[in-house]
C-alpha cells in the first residue's frame, strides 16, 4: 500500500517533467509500454532515482532502475539498469546498490 508520502513523490516527478516537456511520464506513454512506476527516491532537487516496470509487445515484464534529471527546465530520463532486471526485488536491490556507490564518490 502506497504511502502519502510515496504518493506526493510520484505527483512530483510526473508534475515536473510534464513542466519540463517531458513526456515520459504521461499516461499514454505509460500505456504504450505497458509502464509503471514503482518508486521514486529524490536523490537531490534535481535528480530523482525512479524504478519503471515495462512490458514489450512481445516479451516478459522487466524492471528497470533510470534516473530522472530536472535542470534548467529541461527533463531527462537516463538508464543505470535498464530491461535486465527480472523481479521488483532485484531492481530495488540495483537502486540501492547504486545510491551505496553515489555516496562513495
């Protein structure tokens, strides 16, 4: 069960990419590619780490980790793993590998 809080973040990023001109967010989008989103972490006020799980026409669900960046009114939406991932589970494991590593550096 989704919390207010995760509720509000997701609000957020899909609000702030539709400002940007971003359609990756957009319903019909998501619908397009069998899409959704699963979590969102904001990273920093510009950068939110995002987990997707996507359907192709001809292929099993797959689960991807991507960052969302927002900066100067400009959205974009890079992969760190993308369609490798086979369960929830393991993209959220991916999302917190990543953000261990982010702290390092």
């Amino acid at each position: 069960m989704s919390t207010n809080r995760e509720i509000r973040r997701t609000l957020d990023i899909r609000e702030r990419a539709k400002r940007a001109g971003s359609h990756f967010f957009d319903a019909d989008t998501m619908r397009f590619f069998s899409s959704r989103l699963l979590e969102v972490t904001w990273l920093t006020a510009d950068v939110a780490r995002i987990v997707t799980s996507d359907r192709p026409p001809s292929g099993p669900r797959c689960y991807s980790v991507r960052e969302a960046h927002f900066i100067a009114n400009r959205a974009t939406v890079e992969r760190a793993y993308f369609d490798t991932l086979a369960t929830y589970a393991t993209a959220a494991t991916a999302r917190r590998h990543l953000r261990d590593d982010r702290a390092r550096l």
